[in-house]
C-alpha cells in the first residue's frame, strides 16, 4: 500500500496538502509533544504510530483525489446535468408553444420567444441557437421537437 502512495503525482500531493493542511500541522504538534514528554522506547513507537496514520490517511485521501477520477467524476456529472437541462427545456418547448411568438426578420432570420426560452436562427437552415432562462446553450440541430415548437409558434403569430 505505501508504494502506491509514493507513485501519486506531485500534483495530486499538493491538493491533498492544501485542503488537509489541518491534519498535518496537528500530526506535527503531537509529535513533538510526545518527543519532548516520553523519554522511553515508547516514544519512538508513538511516533512511528503518528507518521505511518498520517501516511494511510492522506494515501486514502490521495486515493479519493487522484486527478483521473476527478475527470471521470467531472464527465458524469456534466452528463447528467446536460440531461437534465435537456429534459427541461423540452418540457418548457411542450408547455409554452402555444404562448410562443415568432417573429421572422427580413434578412431570413427568424427569433420564437416564449417565457423561458428563446430560438433564433435563419430559415432553411439545419441549426438553430438556444438560450433557457437567459443562459445561452449554444446552437442545436432543428429535430422534430424544435421544429414542431418553431411552427406552433408560426401558426401562433
């Protein structure tokens, strides 16, 4: 177990020492404590003791911060967060297309605002842009559910 705690990266080392600088500045304390009380034997187990637990302690830690899990922890939940986000904006396109209003530009653009969404794009083309509640999410392929929401919205207006 200790060789896999030697093989973590720097980087992984310098997080664990930053957010657990607590753990090592009170493992320090006890151990000078304990060098300047005990003058026996038992001293040096008592210390051997402190530095092998901080060891396995932050080696779990480390374990728990290693760089590539975080990434994959990351992609999870970006992945469910898009897919939570998607699914609320296609209940908000089902709930407010009959509220929606298009309004198509001279230049070929169009822009469909409703409560909480708005679209805009040009006509003919395969993508449009989004924006929910404000926040812009970047330009999506026009499929069944947006181009049904766009020609509610058409025949609405």
């Amino acid at each position: 177990m200790l060789d896999e705690l030697f093989r973590a990266d720097l980087e992984t080392w310098k997080q664990f020492l930053t957010e657990r600088w607590y753990v090592l500045a009170i493992a320090l304390v006890v151990v000078l404590l304990v060098v300047k009380v005990v003058k026996t034997v038992v001293k040096w187990l008592l210390v051997a003791v402190i530095v092998i637990g901080m060891l396995l302690y932050s080696g779990y830690s480390l374990e728990d911060l290693r760089v590539d899990r975080l990434k994959e922890l990351g992609g999870q939940i970006r992945e469910k967060a898009v897919a939570t986000l998607t699914r609320e904006v296609l209940e908000a396109m089902a709930g407010e297309a009959s509220e929606a209003v298009y309004t198509a530009g001279e230049d070929g653009s169009f822009t469909v605002k409703s409560a909480s969404l708005v679209i805009t794009g040009r006509i003919g083309e395969a993508e449009v842009h989004v924006s929910y509640l404000g926040a812009p999410l970047g330009r999506v392929k026009v499929d069944e559910t947006i181009g049904s929401f766009i020609d509610r919205a058409k025949s609405g207006s």
